[in-house]
C-alpha cells in the first residue's frame, strides 16, 4: 500500500511537471522548416552547417511533406506552433498567398536558392532511352491523336511510339500532385510534348485538360519521396522513373538517365539551360517571424552565402545547380528590403 | 454399446464386434491427433521461420554498419591557415553577457577559417606521393572532421602551430566502397568518388590507416545529412525516451483510474456498458487517426510546438491507454470476490478494501499492460509522420517541448535517404536498435511480473 501510495504520488508530480513545462513554453528557438522533399537533402545540410557556424543558435528543424504540404502548413497562421520557413520546388500559387492572408499571414518573403533539373531514369540494366517530349506524352496520355482523331491510348512498348525507342513495355511512376515535381513535369514535359503531337481544334481549357489527363494502367503516380520511386523501379523494372538531378546523381550505379531532346541531364546542361526539364527551387520566410524566433535571417544569408550556395559551394557539391551571383544578390537584396510576395507578382 | 446391453444372448460376438470397432475408431483417433500435432508443429515451424528470415535479414545487412572505415592523420594545426586572434579573455568588470558575446565573435571567426584545407593537408601526407587534389582528398573523410578539429581548437587553441595525430571518420562514400556495398567494376562516371579517392582508400585500407572500427557514434551522435557517415541514432532515442515518459506519466493513472472505478464503483447502467463498449473501440483504432486528432487538438486548438515530445507522448497515450484500461480491469475481475466480501465483512470501506487489498494484488497486471502498452507505443510511427515528427532534427532534445524525433521515425527517414547504398545498412543497423529496446523492455516486463507474483 505504501508503495502505491508513493508510487501514485510519483507519477502525478511528474505529469504535473510536464504540465507545467507545457504551459510555460512559451518561446520556440528553434527555426521549424517544411516542404518539397526535392529542397530537404539541401535544407538539412545548410540547416547543419549553420547550427555549426552559428553556435548561438540552435539547429533549424527541417521537415518533409512535399511542397503543397509544406505551403499549406505554412500558411495555417502566425504562431509557435506554426512552421517558419516553407521549402518548395515550384513557385508559391495566388490561391496559397490568399490562403495565407486570411490566416493573417501577409508578409511572406520569397527566397530563390538555385535550380534543380527533373530526369528520366530507369534501371542500369535497360536499354538506353532518347526521350522527346511528344514520346513521353504518348506514354502517358489517357487519349492520343491519331489520324486528327482523339482515340484511347493504344500504345504498350515503347517501340510503337517511336521506331527509335527500345522494345519495352511502358510503364512510368510520376510525382504525385503533392509534389513541385508534378508540375514541372507537366509544363516542360507534357504540355510541350501535346504539343507537338498536334490535338485536334478544340479550345484551351479542353486542351490543357486532354493533355494532362494521364492514364491509369500504366501511370503510377508516387506521393512518397524519390525511394518509393526507386522501389517501383526495382519491383518492375521496366519502369521509368521521374527524379530529381541530385538523386539520380546519388545512385548511378543503380540508375540509367534517359537523354531528352538530345541531352543528358548534368549540373553544366541544367545550369546553361541546355537541359530542357529544369525549375528554380524556392523556401519562403514568414516575415512576421522575423525577430520572434531568432536567427532566421542569419539562416537566409547563410543558405545565400557563396560557400553554401554559390559556385563550388557545399550545395553544389550536394547536387543542385547555383544560380548566377547577381541573382543570389538580387534575392538576398529584396528580402533585406522585406519585400513581401503578392499574388499580383505571380 | 447399447447393442450389447439391449441384446445379451449374441454378447461374445458382437464384445468381438466391438472391441474391433474401437480398434478402429482408436486408430483414426490416433490418426486425427497426430495430424493435429503435426499441423501446430508446423504452423509454430513456419511462425519461427518467418522470424528467423526477417531477423536474419535485418542483422545480415544492419551488422556491418556498426563497423565503419576510420583513419588516424597526423593533423598540423597551421596558422597560416587558422587566422585567430588570441580566445578573448573574460576581463574585470567585463560582465558574463558581453564575454560570452565576444567568445562567439572570437568562435565565429575562427569557424570561418578554411578548415577544409587543413583536413586536406592532412590526408595528403598520408600518401605523399599521389599528389592528390584538395577535392580528391577531402572525399575520403566526412565531411563533419573540420567541425571536430574546429571544436579541439576551439577547446584548446595551443595548438595552433602544432601536430597531433586525430581519428576520423571516412565518408559515407569511402565506407560504401571499402565494404563493396557499390560494384567496384562500374565506370568511373557511374562511382560516387573519384578514381583517385578510390585509389587512396584502397592504399589506406592495404596499409592499415584505414581500419574497421566500431561505430559507437551511432549511439552518441545525431542525425546528420552534410556528413551521412556521422549520423547517429542520440536524437531519436532521448526524444523517444522523453515520449515514453510522458506516456507512462499519463497513461498509467488515468488507465488505472478508470479501470478501478469502471471496476469496482461504477454502477452496472447502460452508460457504463457503453464507456465499457467505447474503450474496445478505441482500442481497435488505427494509430493514424490519433495522430489526426493530435494534429487537430493539441497543435492547432491547444498551440503547442511542432515535433516536441511532449505531443507524440499525448498522443501515443490516447493509444496506450485503452490497452492499460483493458488488461487492468481484466486483472481487477481476477481478484477473487471474497476477499473484497471479507475485507467489507470486517468493516473496510470501499475505498480501503480496493486501496489495501485488491489494487496490490493487479500489480504485476499492470505493469504488465504498461510495459507492452510502452512497448506498442515506443514502435509506433504513424501518428508522429502527422505531428511534424518526422523531420530533420539535429539536435538533442533538451526538454520534452523542444523538436525531435523518435527511433521508429528515424528508421523511416533513413529508408528515404538518398544515399541508398549507405542507408540500406544504416536503416537495418536503426531496427535492430529498436528491436533491441522492445526485447529488453518485453524481458523486463516477463521479470518484473514473475518477481512480484511470487512476492505474493
């Protein structure tokens, strides 16, 4: 009985304890980052390296959820317990900076930190692929024109698309609409390729929705991050695979690229623009953080700085494509203004 | 036998008749239990291979990443290299604020020093004459070794000027390569280090610099993306253990409260059997949904951090909690009755008869149900992917309220890395950690009850 009593008596102080540390918290230290899981491997290695630099502050936190998950976080509201900083690898929506504004988020500050470019690989095993465009929309597209006829997708190799292709059966994994991916792949991929393959007269709207709407049986969409897609292709391996430079640039031993339009993906194709499938990463700051939760605009300097971002610094070497110094200066320069993105400037 | 008994004139023939048919009926009797045996033999068979394949498997691949390659270089603490002003002495009448800010400066300044060109420097003696380029040079060791030499300096900075021999530890890239986890035949435009790194690591390694050493850094450092091959399990494990801790805390009274009311106070009504009917429910839901309604609730209504602790451990005792309700009041009914009718005969209360005499006797079964109810809740993931545990946290956790992550999820980002060839092992390496900690906390709960029980 003297036992339990003690031991009762033990456990409610701690709980009170723990209460009360609860209800004391008041100040959050640390930076809290989430987003595009294209931008984490290059988010945690600067949030390291700054934790190291900057002994007085904490290391930021870095969370994943890709970069809608991120932005819709982000713009749940001012607050500890909302995130600081949102990685994303598109631009941010008019809708997302609305969204934002009514949860009384209204200064958000726009940081563009380099380039990244999307790449067709499959396994090392396979043959080669010189992918257009117009081949993948073929793949992919729920109806296809033929003879000036929209007809349901008949092709399942490769080869019937293009003579040039190798005989394989078609099967791709694609981001899903969670990810920045998606969308890129659908501009530079999709869109140019639908195109190409000339669709019948029909007007924009019904245009753009035939070109994008893709079909199922062939077509994994992947929410999970480049690993899933990894695993898809080790399971079948005579799928394609969507990924992001710096990943495949980590597995080569594993993968093989596709060349499109006659190009292999490399940091120098990306970086002159060769390359055709590349978009700028992005994180946005809420401004309204600034101050309150210390070192996030030493965190913004750090990740512009010239050894982290710039040429030859760490994040190249991590994989992703720097943009010119006068454009780091630009963006480092308008957010020292505290220039806040408005939906009028998308 | 009702035909022996009806007829007694025909009895010699048809006892004959008889024992012959049970013979037979005995025979396929025996037959029936031995298919019996035989198929739990082999269910418990398969059961056990199953185990014996997933364990084989985890501890085949996660074994060799407690060993990684590591190396000693002789390191000479350059000052042309190192620009340092003297470390700022604290002066009289300077107060602890201002030295402490003018120690940061001094710290700061000498982190900005090219620390880089001092590692490489020194893998470069190590092989004289292959004349290495700087990047050629650093890719053999992690990249985290000019924060541990600016931390030795920075600890003691006589040693600028000098040379002391420093362990480091080989990049994740190095360790892949030296172990054959990456197939060394591959061109060099398909390796992730250089031909002339990889020539050197495989010098070092013929010569013995490079040896295999246990890497107790899994267990003390942090998680790390800039420097894969330092990352370490110390951030998950004390920000699972802060979670445990709040479960115990709170999911142990108030599971034991409402079993012992639900149990020995409450009226016998239609809205005890529906709590009754409520917590079985609760105990079949899945784990996802309380991180949702952690997410909702605790985060977005009660404002509390992101990624603490504190949250994962609420949030993991709606989870537990049922199970502790459950197995203690299962324990409370297996008290026998007459104790409470003698403790009541002799004139306890209520209160008393449960206090001194029933509750002691539920002890090993509550404590039973906590530790399995920990154990659950120590492997559970979902519902902290929802509560931004499952982010990037290189810090150890301090208090319960500061961000972190837990063992389970570390296991989950380190199966998305995408350093695959070094974070298969590594991911392996985490489970068997975690499956570790459930074994000794299942082990402790076997201990602890057949203790107590024989205590009675």
């Amino acid at each position: 009985m003297k036992f339990a009593s003690y031991a009762s008596a033990a456990v409610l102080l701690v709980a009170g304890a723990l209460v009360a540390t609860g209800a004391q918290a008041q100040s959050r230290d640390t930076i809290q980052i989430a987003g595009s899981s294209t931008v984490l491997p290059f988010a945690s290695i600067v949030a390291e390296e700054f934790g190291n630099a900057f002994p007085e502050y904490n290391t930021p936190v870095v969370g994943s959820g890709g970069s809608s998950g991120g932005l819709r976080q982000f713009c749940e509201g001012v607050g500890e317990s909302t995130i600081d900083i949102a990685n994303a690898s598109r631009r941010i929506r008019a809708s997302e900076i609305e969204a934002c504004a009514e949860a009384g988020v209204k200064d958000i500050r726009e940081i563009r930190i380099g380039y990244d470019g999307i790449v067709f690989a499959a396994d090392a095993s396979k043959a080669d692929f010189a992918l257009e465009p117009v081949h993948v929309y073929k793949a992919i597209a729920a109806e296809v024109p033929v003879d000036g006829e929209m007809v349901a997708n008949p092709y399942t190799n490769w080869n019937e698309i293009d003579a040039s292709l190798p005989d394989q059966a078609i099967s791709l994994a694609i981001p899903a609409s969670n990810h920045g991916t998606r969308e890129v792949f659908e501009e530079k991929v999709v869109l140019p390729g639908c195109e190409e393959a000339g669709l019948p007269e029909m007007d924009e709207d019904a245009m753009e929705a035939s070109c994008l709407t893709f079909r199922q049986d062939v077509v994994v969409e992947i929410a999970g991050d480049y690993t899933e897609t990894l695993a898809r292709l080790q399971s079948n391996a005579d799928t394609i695979g969507v990924f992001g430079l710096s990943f495949y640039d980590q597995n080569r031993d594993t993968l093989k690229v596709a060349t499109v339009s006659g190009v292999t993906p490399s940091l120098e194709t990306v970086a002159s623009g060769e390359y055709p499938v590349s978009r700028p990463l992005f994180f946005y700051v809420k401004g309204e953080h600034i101050g309150v939760i210390p070192g996030i605009e030493d965190y913004v300097a750090f990740f512009l700085s010239d050894a982290i971002a710039g040429n030859g610094g760490t994040l190249e070497d991590a994989g992703m494509i720097p943009a010119p110094d006068a454009e780091r200066e630009a963006v480092m320069a308008a957010f020292d203004e505290g220039k806040a993105i408005m939906a009028s400037d998308l | 036998m009702t035909d022996t008994t009806a007829s007694p004139g025909t009895g010699t023939v048809s006892a004959e008749e008889n024992r012959a048919r049970i013979r037979k009926g005995l025979a396929r009797r025996h037959r029936q239990e031995a298919i019996f045996r035989g198929m739990g033999v082999a269910a418990i068979a398969a059961a056990l291979g199953f185990v014996a394949i997933l364990f084989g498997m985890i501890i085949f691949k996660g074994a060799p990443a407690f060993w990684q390659a590591t190396l000693t270089a002789e390191v000479y603490f350059d000052p042309e290299v190192i620009e340092s002003d003297p470390r700022p002495v604290q002066q009289e009448g300077q107060s602890p604020a201002d030295y402490r800010a003018e120690l940061l400066r001094w710290e700061r300044a000498v982190t900005l020093s090219n620390w880089n060109a001092v590692v490489a420097d020194s893998i470069r003696k190590l092989a004289p004459d292959m004349e290495l380029e700087r990047k050629d040079a650093l890719e053999l060791v992690t990249s985290s070794v000019r924060y541990k030499l600016r931390d030795m300096f920075v600890e003691n900075p006589d040693l600028l000027g000098q040379t002391v021999s420093v362990s480091m530890l080989g990049s994740a890239n190095t360790d892949v390569w030296l172990k054959g986890n990456i197939d060394r035949s591959l061109a060099d435009d398909r390796q992730q280090l250089s031909a002339a790194t990889r020539e050197l690591a495989d010098r070092l390694a013929e010569e013995g610099v490079i040896r295999s050493a246990f890497a107790w850094h899994i267990f003390t450092n942090v998680d790390s993306r800039s420097a894969p091959a330092s990352a370490g399990l110390a951030g998950a494990f004390v920000g699972s253990l802060y979670m445990m801790l709040v479960v115990i805390a709170l999911a142990v009274p108030i599971g034991v409260a409402s079993a012992v009311y639900l149990e020995e106070f409450a009226p016998k009504n239609r809205l005890t059997d529906l709590i009754e009917v409520n917590i079985n429910n609760l105990a079949a839901v899945p784990s996802i949904v309380f991180g949702l309604l952690g997410a909702a609730v605790f985060i977005n209504y009660f404002k509390l951090p992101l990624s603490a602790p504190l949250v994962g451990g609420m949030v993991l005792t709606l989870m537990t909690l049922p199970t502790i309700i459950i197995a203690t009041r299962s324990s409370l009914r297996a008290v026998p009755p007459s104790l409470r009718q003698a403790a009541l005969g002799l004139g306890a209360s209520q209160t008393q008869t449960v206090f001194h005499h029933v509750l002691p006797l539920t002890f090993p079964g509550i404590l039973t149900a906590t530790i399995i109810g920990v154990a659950q809740a120590l492997g559970e993931t979902a519902p902290l992917l929802l509560i931004g545990m499952n982010a990037f946290v290189a810090n150890v956790p301090a208090t319960p309220m500061d961000q972190a992550t837990a063992l389970p999820v570390q296991i989950y980002l380190w199966q998305g890395n995408e350093n695959r060839n070094f974070f298969e092992a590594r991911t392996s390496a985490a489970i068997m950690v975690l499956l570790g900690l459930m074994i000794m906390l299942n082990a402790l709960a076997i201990f602890l009850r057949t203790r107590l029980e024989k205590r009675q």
